[in-house]
C-alpha cells in the first residue's frame, strides 16, 4: 500500500477503568458495536468484584473512552468477556494493541492462558486473534442470539518467553 495510504495510528494510552465517565464511554461503544449491548446495571455488577473483574480502555486524544477489553481473572486464565473498539477508531492497530496490554497485564497478574468467544461468522475478528495467538479448541452451538449463531471458543498460551 502507498504510504499515503495507510490508516494513521492514533496516539492513545490504555488504563484501567476509572469511574462513571469511563463506564459512560464503555457503554457507548459496547452500542455502537454489539447488537445485545451490556447494560451500565450488568457491569457495576460485575465490578463489585474488583478481583476477578478488569476492564481496560484505549483513550486518544479526543476521545474519552476509544475502545475496551473486559476480562476475568479465573486463577492463572482469563477470560476475555468483551473486546471492542468504536467504528471510527477500527482498523488503526487499537485493537491489537489493547489486547497486546491485557496480555502483559494478565501475566503480571500470574495468569498464563486466555480464552474468548468469538461469532463464527466475526471473520475480522478472528483474524485478529488468530494473528496473536488464540487457536480454536470448541464450538458452542447456537450460543448466541440476535443473530442465532455459534461462538467458537479460542485459547492462547502465553508464548514461551513470556508476553511479547
Ligand atoms: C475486533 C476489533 C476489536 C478489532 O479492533 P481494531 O482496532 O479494528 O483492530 P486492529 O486495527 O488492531 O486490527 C488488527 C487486525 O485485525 C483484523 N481485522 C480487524 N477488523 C477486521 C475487519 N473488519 N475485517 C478484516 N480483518 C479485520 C486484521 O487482521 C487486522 O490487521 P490488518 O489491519 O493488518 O489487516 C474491532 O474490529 C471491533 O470492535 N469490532 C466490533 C466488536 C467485536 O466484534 N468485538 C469482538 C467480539 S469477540
């Protein structure tokens, strides 16, 4: 591709949420991305358990709430419970680099696998986890709605070394 044409990263730091603002910016992009949204409800739910629960989120320079990953840590596994980015920021190396930070968190944290659900139909998707890792090991049949529609279940071992 010509170099004019390339898709120009964002600069953009990745922290773990923090508050209501950054829950508001989460809660946009799960709409804009999924067609059955977690509620603001189902995730103050979830983050009662501060252990177990994480949430990460890209932030660029005008944008509060890019993107973001929300794990658990199960013993030395997480896993990946949503992983999004807003339409405008797609494409520009975010998501990679999100899930790339999650990875070196999670090691942090002493865990070694990860596994996530994906659509079988979620073709970019895939190619993303594929591309870092995660191979295919299950399928769950008719797990999802709204399309029905099967999820693939996907794990990654920590690469021998360590995180890269
Ligand atoms: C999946 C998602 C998080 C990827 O984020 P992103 O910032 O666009 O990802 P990146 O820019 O880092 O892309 C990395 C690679 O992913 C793949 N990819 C991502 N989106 C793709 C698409 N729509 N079509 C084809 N490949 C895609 C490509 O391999 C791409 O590499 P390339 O640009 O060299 O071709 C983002 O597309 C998204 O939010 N999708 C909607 C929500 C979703 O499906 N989440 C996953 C649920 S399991």
């Amino acid at each position: 591709m010509p170099e004019g044409d390339a898709t120009p990263v964002p600069d953009f730091t990745i922290d773990p949420l923090d508050g209501d603002e950054d829950l508001t910016g989460v809660l946009e992009v799960e709409d804009e991305s999924f067609t059955n949204p977690w509620t603001r409800d189902m995730y103050r739910w979830e983050l009662q358990n501060r252990q177990v629960c994480h949430i990460y989120v890209v932030r660029t320079a005008d944008c509060r709430v890019a993107g973001f990953c929300a794990f658990w840590l199960v013993f030395d596994e997480i896993h990946i419970n949503n992983v999004a980015i807003r339409p405008r920021f797609r494409g520009a190396g975010l998501g990679t680099a999100l899930l790339r930070h999650v990875f070196r968190e999670a090691t942090r944290l002493g865990a070694h696998r990860a596994t996530l659900e994906v659509r079988a139909s979620n073709a970019g998707a895939i190619k993303l986890y594929e591309r870092l890792g995660f191979r295919e090991e299950g399928r769950r049949r008719q797990y999802y709605s709204q399309p029905v529609e099967d999820a693939l279940i996907l794990w990654r071992d920590e690469p021998p070394g360590g995180p890269d």
